[in-house]
C-alpha cells in the first residue's frame, strides 16, 4: 500500500519542480533540455524490449505513424495546424494514462508484497512523467487544465489498483503496446515541433 501512495502522490512533485525552477533561465534551459531527451527516451523503451526479441519492426512503424501522422494533417491545412497539436497531445495523454493504469494494477502485491526495486521505479518515474505533462500543457492551456492532466495521471494508477490484476490479462497484449508505441511518435511530433515555440524565453 505504501507504494501505491507513493505513486499516486508523487505526480504532484512535477509541478512543483516547475514552478520552483520556471523562474531561472539557466534552471528553465535545463528543464527543456530534459524533456528534449526524456521523450526519445519514452520511444527507446517502447521499442528496446521488442528489438531484443527480434520484433521491433510493428512498433517502430507504430512510432513512425505517431509521428507522421499529425505531420501530415498540418501539411494539408495551415488551418489544422494547432488543433494537430492539440490532438496530438490528448492522444499522448491518453496513452500515459493507460500506462499509469497498468503499473497501478501491477502494484497490487503478489504473495504480500510488491518487489522493492519495481515499486520504487514506479514512484520515481512518475515525477518526470507529470514535469512533461506540465511542461506540455501549463503553457498552451493554463493551469487549470495542467493540473487535470496531472490529477488524471494520479486517478488512473488508483483505478489500475482498484481493478487489480484482473485488468492485466485483458488490457495488456500486443494492442496495448503499440498503441503507446504511435503515442510516443505523437509526443515527439508536440516535444520538438510545438514545444520550442511554447517555451520560448
């Protein structure tokens, strides 16, 4: 249980971390420059486990649609252009909640307990996983609706604990991952295409 607090709790820190360093340029740079990174560290994660069993070949194609796909809706229309964007990013807000959603029902404890290193991963990674939803979304909507991308990241672990493992079976299979394989595509098209003109300073 004290993972699962933990985890639902810790997304809280993201925006935080933000509001503490958004007013040093040097401090605001740095924060960029890890979004830049942690992004395309998203997709390695997604397709590094593939690669070592010989499959990658269906999720990069997945990652290269994510990425080509609002590209080409914005090519067609100037007009598209930022509402792409904003698709783009509900699509990546969906694909984390699901993964948020999967690693709450895997925090259910197995024989009493959950595996130290694993719970703690967990916890961890969620902090930079709110920074990117806030960096992604304080600046183009406020903060109103940052802190719902925020708040839906820490709802959607509690009801993967709520439902348990029985969602793992039926939620968790090839379909799954290469849904969050095209949203990674789609987090890089926001990241590096709208983010720089967002973050601006």
């Amino acid at each position: 249980m004290g993972y699962l607090v933990a985890a639902v709790l810790a997304p809280a820190l993201g925006p935080v971390l933000y509001a503490l360093l958004h007013g040093h340029e040097r401090a605001v740079r740095a924060v960029d420059g890890f979004v830049y990174a942690a992004v395309p560290l998203l997709v390695a994660w997604q397709v590094v486990p593939f690669a070592l069993e010989g499959t990658a070949w269906p999720v990069l194609a997945a990652v290269g649609g994510g990425l080509l796909v609002p590209t080409l809706f914005e090519r067609a229309s100037h007009a598209l252009e930022h509402r792409t964007d904003d698709l783009a990013i509900l699509v990546g807000m969906s694909g984390l909640g699901l993964h948020a959603l999967l690693e709450g029902a895997a925090l259910v404890p197995v024989e009493g307990s959950v595996a130290p290193a694993f719970g703690w991963a967990v916890v961890l990674h969620r902090i930079p996983v709110a920074l990117v939803i806030w960096w992604l979304l304080r600046p183009r909507h406020g903060i109103g609706i940052a802190a719902i991308g925020v708040a839906g990241l820490m709802a959607a672990t509690l009801l993967g604990f709520i439902a348990g493992g029985e969602l793992l079976g039926p939620v968790h299979g090839a379909g799954t991952e290469l849904y969050q394989a095209f949203v990674s595509g789609t987090l890089i098209h926001v990241v590096f295409h709208q983010g720089r003109s967002d973050h601006d300073h």
